[in-house]
C-alpha cells in the first residue's frame, strides 16, 4: 500500500482519534480539531445550505417524503404482447411452440429421475 510521505509519522495510535475528529469521522472535542475539520472542507460545496431538517419529526416517527409516481405509457403493439403472455400463462400450453414444450417436458422428467 502507498502512503503519503508528507503523513508519515504524523498519524499514530496515541492521536489517532485527534484525527478522526479532525477529518469529520468523529465529533470534535476541541478548537484544535475544529479548525483541523473547517480548514480540511473550506472548499466543500454543502449542497443543503438552505434546507433545514425536522429532527423532532424524525424522532417522533412523524417524518414521512412523499414520492411522486410517473405512469409509463406502454405502445398499443406491446400491450397487445403483454397480454398475449398473459393469456398464454393463465390457458397454459396453447400458443407456446412445440419445442418449448418439449424442452420444458425434458427438464421436469430429469429433475423428477433426479429425485429418485
């Protein structure tokens, strides 16, 4: 594994979570790790900056997004197949070719020997 020489040595097991509070993985517990954490992300577009969030609704459980559905409108051609497939489902073996059938045949008849 790579590492950075300009971190070689500065990060160890005694500071190692002065780091983490630092970068953000932890909260910070002092100014030092503060200034760490705002001068690592100065340039960090936050994309909420204007949205504020309803903790108390989020605690509660009263907290819901409601979500739009979209209809797609399906062609008349290929609602004409769906329904072909639907049909040939429900009626069963009318409209599939006979090698299919043959096919589908073999493989209950190995699976039923297989069983045995």
């Amino acid at each position: 594994m790579a590492t950075d020489k300009k971190y070689k040595g500065k990060i160890n097991e005694s500071n190692v979570n002065d780091w983490l509070a630092s970068t953000g993985y932890l909260f910070a517990t002092n100014e030092i790790q503060l200034d760490r954490f705002n001068k690592i992300y100065e340039d960090y577009d936050f994309k909420l900056k204007d949205i504020t969030i309803d903790v108390d609704s989020i605690v509660n459980g009263t907290f819901c997004i409601s979500k739009n559905s979209v209809k797609i409108p399906i062609e008349k051609e290929i609602d004409n197949e769906i329904e072909h497939l639907k049909m040939v489902a429900r009626k069963g073996q009318s409209g599939i070719p006979k090698n299919i059938i043959n096919k589908m045949l073999d493989k209950h008849k190995k699976r039923d020997d297989d069983s045995q």
